[in-house]
C-alpha cells in the first residue's frame, strides 16, 4: 500500500492540515521520551537524578536535532524530485541518504560515551548529579546510530509526502519507553541510568519496527540495495541543503544549552526547575515545530513543481492555524505553568522555578507561530543559508549575552533569564519578513 500526499494540485489547508496532524502526533510522542524519563525519575528518584536526566537529555536533544535538521536534505531533495515528477530519482536519493547517515552515525556512537564526564562538565553539571548526568550522555551516546537511523527514515518518508508511518513507529517505541522507564526505575530503582537504558531500547524497537513497515509499503520509486552506496552527486546535495540547517539547529541548541550551564551555576533547585521548564517546552511548541516540518515538504514539492504562488498561500494557512493554536498554549503556560510542572517534579520549589521559566516561554508560543512556519518555507525554497544566518544572529546576538546578563542581576529571576527566548524569536521574525520580501521580489524579477 501507497501512503502519499501530492500537494502540488487541488485544496491546500486541508490537504495540509491531514499532513500537519500525524507529525504533531509524532513529534508529541517523540517529546514524551524524554518528559517520561523525567517524569518516572522525578516521581521514584530525588532532584539529583531530575538534575541529571534534565541536562543529559538536553544534550541529546542537541544531537537528535542535529541529525533530524541534517535529514532535512533528504526530506527537500526527495520531494523536489516528486513534484517533479521524477520519483526515478528517488531510490538513488534513499540510498545515498542511508550510506552518509550510516557513517555519520558509527561516529557519533564511538565519540559521545568517550567524551560524556567532558559534555557534563562543560554543561556545569551540579557536583551531587554530575556523575548521574556522564552516566545518561554515555548510555544513549551509545545509542546516536539508531537515533540517526529513525530521523533518517522518518526524513525519506515525509519526502514523499507520508507523515502517518512514522506516527505509527514512533507510537509503538513510545509505549516501550513508557514501559522500560516504570521496570526499570520504578521497580528496579535504578534511576538515571535505567531511564537511559529504556530510550535507547524504545528506539530501537522503533528503527527495526520502520524496516518491516517499508517492505509493505509500496513505493513510488524502485529501490535496489546497489542504490546504498557514495553517490557523490547526490550527497552533495544532500549535503547542500541539509547542512546550513543542521549548523544552524547545532548553534542555536548549543546557546541552550549554554543558558542551562549558565542556570546549572545557580544551584540544584534552578537546574532542576528549568530542566523541567524544558520538557514542558517540548510540548508547548509542538504546533509550531508540526508546521516547520511540514511546510518544508509542502514548499519543496511545490518548488519543484514550479507554483511558488501555492507555496505562499500555504505559508499563510500555516500561520494562521498555528498562532490561533499558540494563543491557547500562551494563555494556559503563562497562568498555569506550575501546573504543568508539577507533572514532572513533586518538589515544591523546582515547580515554583519551573514555573517563574515558563512565563517567558508562553510569550514565545505566540511568536514561534510564525517563526517556525517562516523556517519550514524557506528550508523548502533552498533558503537554508539565510535559516542558518537568522538562527545564529538570534541565537548569539541575543539569547546568550541577554540571559547572562539577567543571571547577574540581584535577585536572580529565571523569568528574566527565559525572556531571552521572545527578545531573540522576535529578531529572527524580522529578519524572515525581510528575507521573505526580497525572495518574493527576485522570483517576480
């Protein structure tokens, strides 16, 4: 059976929003691997163990991230050849992809458990959970190849313009991390590093599930197994495309992480209260990374169908969907965060910390509405150069100097701290609309 979406003819916001959906969904089940972990260890272990899995999971958020904006590559190329209508292209393009990522990965997964005490010193790690925090980057260091291996297939498959396999990859790895995490912390105790071991299993079972299903799924081009091999031609295009975006979601996610060294300074509670403010996150902004990923495979078929004008109109659906959706997370993180963190943490003063954290964050859900939709359009346009510039101007020129200068000021207020997400997402939105101006100007030229 054939899962496909053609978005190059007929209706756009439905056929987009039938897109849209299964990746939230995803993305919502990717999110709660972490937030499981942190929920599990925040219920049956101590701010230590919090500590630890909130800033090694951060870490390996960075790297997953990295190599889901990598595969960005392959998602636009891919669906530039189908809105082309040379899918012929496509098994080549696949295997390709797989050769560059398969050797991407055997890198990561020697280079991270050897450098872990490294990464949790150069993230502050509090002394009480430092050990705790080398523990998790090590044991799903160990894990980046399968890791690399989902956001590879998950890339191939939304190329083509299907979001529901990975949906159904992604549910079924979810419930195994949900189940390893309660054997292996909540009866087993043992803590962190169970935590660990039940991510990386969970994705596992996730790459090997995806294998079975893409045998049963035809698809619209023919691939053979000579097709895995260095295709020099294509990589580089893969490589093109996907590499201003990776670098650009590297940077921004080291200035997070450098704000939670920065906040891992201040003491245990501050650490353990933003690393809960962090999987609330991951939640709050689903709608808008839904419609990023979205917009992306959207924009590259209809780029290389050659109607830029229906790329445009679909830019708008996307805002307007997703700033009505922000409106809701704005109001219910703003008054309610402490509700939310108390999911993650029964300590009374991380979820008073958490909280404080969140109130900035809620103001980013109304401008990542528009952000991230600017950035899923101009991944699809080949724009990826200015994506990596804005990223990078926001990230450096305002979300790391403004938060450590807020981290100076007496009292320290995490408040404060987190309004140098907003001030930054505000920057960059100024900078899309001006890109977006001229983009328009030179395709009518």
């Amino acid at each position: 059976m054939q899962q496909k979406n053609d978005f190059t003819s007929g209706g756009i916001l439905f056929p987009l929003l039938r897109f849209v959906v299964p990746v939230f969904f995803a993305l919502f089940l990717q999110s709660l691997y972490g937030a499981v972990d942190l929920l599990v260890v925040g219920r049956f272990s101590g701010p230590a163990d919090v500590s630890a899995v909130s800033t090694g999971s951060q870490i390996m958020m960075t790297i997953t991230n990295l190599i889901s904006s990598l595969s960005m590559g392959t998602t636009v190329y891919l669906g530039q050849k189908i809105g082309e209508k040379r899918p012929e292209e496509g098994g080549k393009i696949v295997g390709s992809s797989m050769m560059l990522f398969a050797v991407i990965g055997i890198v990561f997964t020697v280079l991270v458990p050897v450098f872990s005490g490294q990464l949790a010193g150069i993230m502050h790690a509090p002394e009480e959970a430092f050990d705790l925090t080398s523990a998790y980057i090590r044991i799903c260091g160990a894990g980046s190849i399968v890791i690399i291996a989902y956001n590879l297939i998950g890339s191939i498959f939304r190329g083509l313009g299907d979001s529901k396999t990975p949906l159904i990859t992604v549910l079924i790895s979810c419930v195994c991390n949900i189940a390893g995490d309660l054997l292996l912390v909540a009866v087993f105790h043992m803590g962190t590093a169970g935590a660990a071991y039940a991510t990386v299993f969970s994705q596992l079972i996730s790459v090997l599930l995806s294998l079975v299903l893409i045998r049963r799924i035809r698809l619209p081009f023919r691939f053979r197994m000579s097709y895995v091999r260095w295709n020099s031609r294509i990589i580089s295009k893969v490589l093109v495309i996907g590499i201003p975006i990776a670098l650009q979601d590297l940077l921004v996610g080291i200035s997070f992480l450098v704000i939670m060294a920065i906040v891992n300074s201040i003491g245990l509670i501050a650490s353990a209260g933003v690393g809960v403010a962090e999987k609330v996150c991951a939640f709050i902004m689903l709608v808008p990374s839904s419609f990023a990923q979205s917009m992306a495979a959207f924009v590259a078929q209809n780029r290389g169908a050659g109607k830029p004008e229906r790329a445009y109109r679909g830019l708008r659906y996307a805002i307007t969907v997703s700033f009505g959706l922000g409106v809701v997370m704005f109001f219910l993180t703003f008054f309610r965060g402490d509700l939310l963190a108390s999911i993650f943490s029964q300590d009374r003063e991380v979820i008073l910390a958490a909280a404080d954290y969140l109130k900035a964050y809620a103001i980013d859900c109304l401008l990542t509405s528009f952000l991230f939709c600017f950035i899923g359009f101009f991944n699809g346009m080949e724009e990826t150069k200015f994506v990596m510039i804005q990223g990078i101007v926001g990230a450096f020129c305002v979300r790391v100097p403004v938060s450590f200068l807020m981290s100076r000021q007496s009292p320290v207020s995490l408040f404060r701290i987190g309004l140098a997400t907003p001030l930054s997402t505000t920057l960059q939105i100024t900078l899309c609309m001006i890109w977006l101006m001229r983009v328009r100007k030179v395709k009518r030229g």
